[in-house]
C-alpha cells in the first residue's frame, strides 16, 4: 500500500484575471448575480464609487465619475479666475521695480567683485522683477501683470547697464590717474551714452532671457479644454 492518496489534481484554473478588455469596448451587462466580480470596474478616484461605464472622466493620471469631475472642475476653475482678480496694481509696481533693483544691484554687485561684466547673471533682473510683482500684487498672474513685469525688467536691465559700465569706465579712468565720477543717477542723455557704449549682440540675448523670465513668471495658469 503506498500512502499516496489518490489526490486528483486540482488543477486550479486561474481565474481569468487578465487585462484582455482593458477599458476599451463597452462592458456588457450580463444581468443579475455578477456585481461580485466584475473584472473591469473603475472606481471614482475622489468618491471611490463605482462608475458605471460611459460615465468615466479620466484626467492625466485619475480616473472620476462624471459628477466629481465636474465639481473638481468648477473649483479648480474659481481658483483660476481667482488668480487675475483683485491684483493690487500698486503693489505689482512697487514689487517689480524692488525686485529689478535688487537684480540690478545683484549684477553690479557681482561685476564690481569679479571685475567680470557677465551678462547671464542680468538673469536675476528678470527673476526678482517677476517674482516681486506677483508678490506685491497679491500673489495674482495675470496679462496685465506680466506687461508690468516686461516694462519693469527692461527699464532695470538698462539701469543695470548703467551702473556696470559706469564702475567700468571709473576704474580705467582711476587706472589712468584720471579723477572723475558719473553720478549714480543719469539723466536721459548719459543714460543712453553710457548705455549704448558698448552693446552688442550678447547684450541682446542677455536682456532676452531677462525679459522672458519677467514674463514667465506672473503668467495666468491655463486651464485645459474640458
Ligand atoms: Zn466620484
């Protein structure tokens, strides 16, 4: 006798788990008795119901049933309008104009030490002009405020350029023994002269990319089509 029991081998069919029907064709109701098992339910990512099939709305990487979305959807709508209501445009000027002059005196700053005229650095001239308008405005984004913020960061960029190439021709008059001085604050006229002494297609470039940064960074947020 052998202890081997005649176990018949119950083979366990695995259950069809497979992601055959993945979320393509419409499931078909099959009538009673299978609300158990249904293989390819969706769940609604915010109220964690059951969706009945062709009431899905599927986002980037959720998946809502259609009256969760549309509330999602009305909030996230109020927050974005929300964002270009109320600016203070006061603090929007103020706060770009603070921030240019920090970026300006960033940039003179690093000049002055490294005796390095590096135009990339007028980056920070865009950034602090951007950021202090939408901070001062309220924390708004708006069109309005990112043509604000263009004016802004030009006019810095240029005051910028001043006072580098003013340090500049200072030292090379000193260097000379030449006693002189530039006033910190130009009128229009030695504004453009000192300005325009030495521009070239970089400074170009740099003003771009401090330009694009001050538009960037107060730009309303766009909601996507429904
Ligand atoms: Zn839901």
């Amino acid at each position: 006798m052998t202890d081997r029991t005649d176990r018949i081998d119950r083979t366990e069919r695995p259950e069809a788990v497979g992601e055959s029907g993945s979320a393509g064709g419409p499931v078909a109701p099959t009538g009673e008795g299978t609300a158990d098992s249904p293989s390819t339910e969706v769940t609604c990512a915010q109220c964690g119901r059951l969706i009945p099939p062709g009431e899905w709305v599927r986002t980037e990487s959720k998946t809502f049933c259609s009256s969760c979305y549309a509330r999602l959807r009305a909030t996230v709508e109020a927050v974005v309008a929300q964002q270009s209501q109320d600016i203070n445009y006061g603090g929007a000027v103020v706060g770009g104009l603070l921030g240019g002059l920090l970026g300006a005196l960033i940039w003179w700053g690093f000049t002055v030490l490294t005796h390095v005229s590096f135009g990339l650095v007028a980056i920070v001239i865009g950034i602090g002009v951007g950021k202090g308008v939408v901070m001062l405005s309220g924390g708004k984004h708006a069109r309005s405020l990112q043509a604000i913020s263009v004016v802004i960061a030009i006019a810095s960029f240029i005051m910028a350029t001043y006072w580098v190439n003013r340090t500049f021709i200072l030292q090379a008059a000193a260097g000379q023994g030449i006693e002189g001085t530039l006033p910190f604050i130009p009128d229009v006229r030695l504004l453009i002269d000192i300005v325009t002494l030495d521009l070239g297609i970089f400074d170009a470039v740099f003003l771009g990319i401090a330009v694009w940064q001050s538009w960037k960074i107060p730009m309303p947020v766009r909601l996507g089509p429904r």
